[in-house]
C-alpha cells in the first residue's frame, strides 16, 4: 500500500492544481513559450472537434514523457488565451517498477 500513498502525494486533481482566479486567466508571462505552429495545429483540432467546452474539466495523465509534459503546456496556454474558461488537472499513475520515479514531476502539478 506505499505505492498507493506516494501516488496520493503527487498526484493533484482539480482542486488542488491552482487554476485562474474566477474570470481571470493565467499570465501568459509566467506560461512555457510553445510554438506557433503547434498551437495553430492543437487550436484547430479543439475547435473543428469541439474537444473542450466552455466550463469543461480537462485531466492530462502526465507521464513524464515529452508527449503528455508538451500538452499541460499547451492547455495551459489556451487556458491563457481562449474565449471560453476550462479547468486543467493533471495525474501521475505509478506503473509500480523500481525505476519510476515522479518526483521530477511535481513541478508540473503545482
């Protein structure tokens, strides 16, 4: 049952990932510099897709792996500079092998 209680630890939901203020939206200062040309490519799909909607709760499984680390970054940019507000969440799993380690990961939950 360790596992399962250092998984807890890391692992934030809703909540406890700081969002913007009601009505307000993260300083796109303080935000990761993502590309131009994948922003256009995810903002696409988001909006041709109807993939988030105003209001909506999206949970990224944050791996550690460049895939899931590049899409909080890109959500939270949209959450900086889209027309509708969203809330972003972020979870860790522990594959529950010797060598994961998620403590570089918690940056990315606070």
């Amino acid at each position: 049952m360790k596992e399962v209680k250092e998984v807890k630890e890391i692992s934030k939901t809703f909540s406890e990932i700081p969002q913007p203020e009601k009505g307000k939206r993260p300083k796109k200062h303080q935000l990761l510099k993502v590309p131009k040309e994948i922003l256009s490519q995810v903002g696409a799909a988001i909006r041709d897709f109807e993939m988030i909607k105003d209001g909506d709760r999206v949970l990224v499984a944050l791996s550690g792996g460049k895939d899931s680390l590049a899409l909080i970054h890109i959500l939270r940019h949209f959450q900086s500079v889209a027309p509708i507000r969203f809330e972003l969440g972020a979870i860790t799993v522990d594959p529950m092998v010797y060598e994961y380690n998620p403590a570089p990961l918690i940056p990315y939950l606070r």
